[in-house]
C-alpha cells in the first residue's frame, strides 16, 4: 500500500509541474515573439549591410574562384579522356548568379 501512495504522489507531482511548465511556455511565447520582432526592426539596417557588403561579395569570390578551377579540371579531364563533365560546371554557374543577383531580391522576401 506504500509503493502505490508514493508512487501515486510522485505521478501527480510530475503531472503538475507538467502542466505549471507548459503554462509558463504558453505564457512567454507572445514575449519572445514580440522582442525578436522589435530586436529585428531595430538592426534590420544593420544587418542588411553587413549581409550585402561582406557575407554576398565572400561567397561570390568562393564561387568565382571554384568555378574557374572546375573548368580547368573538367579541361584537364577532357584532355585525359575526351568526355566533357558539364553539369558540375553548369551548377556552380547556376549558383554564383543566384549569388550575384541574391541582394536585389533577397530582402523582400525576408
């Protein structure tokens, strides 16, 4: 009869700290929400620089620079074998444009 009181208590205390937690979550989520929203107007402008003039210019160089060394491989490899690899080629292309043109159009989806 012991085990099952203690074991009862214990079910019920972990039953109500559940319920006092998820209220407490419940609670805060409006506050956290509403400070990401004012923290993200307040260093949008920021944030925006710094995104356009050093993140976008360091992937674009890392791009660049990948692309012209798939294209001496691939030449390399076509030398070798005589088949030429255009799709890895093509992709880094692909993704260096979106890269070039991604500050135009970024930011008023964001």
């Amino acid at each position: 009869m012991r085990k099952l009181k203690t074991k009862l208590v214990c079910a019920v205390t972990a039953f109500m700290a559940m319920l006092n937690f998820a209220a407490m979550n419940a609670y805060a989520a409006g506050d956290v929400a509403s400070a990401v929203e004012s923290t993200w107007t307040s260093a949008k402008d920021q944030i925006q620089s710094v995104v356009n003039n050093v993140v976008f210019p360091v992937i674009d160089v890392i791009l660049g620079v990948l692309l012209f060394v798939k294209i001496a491989t691939a030449y390399l490899e076509y030398r070798k074998h005589g088949t030429l690899e255009w799709t890895p080629i093509a992709i880094i292309f692909g993704g260096l444009l979106f890269s070039l043109t991604a500050p135009l159009y970024v930011w008023s989806i964001l």
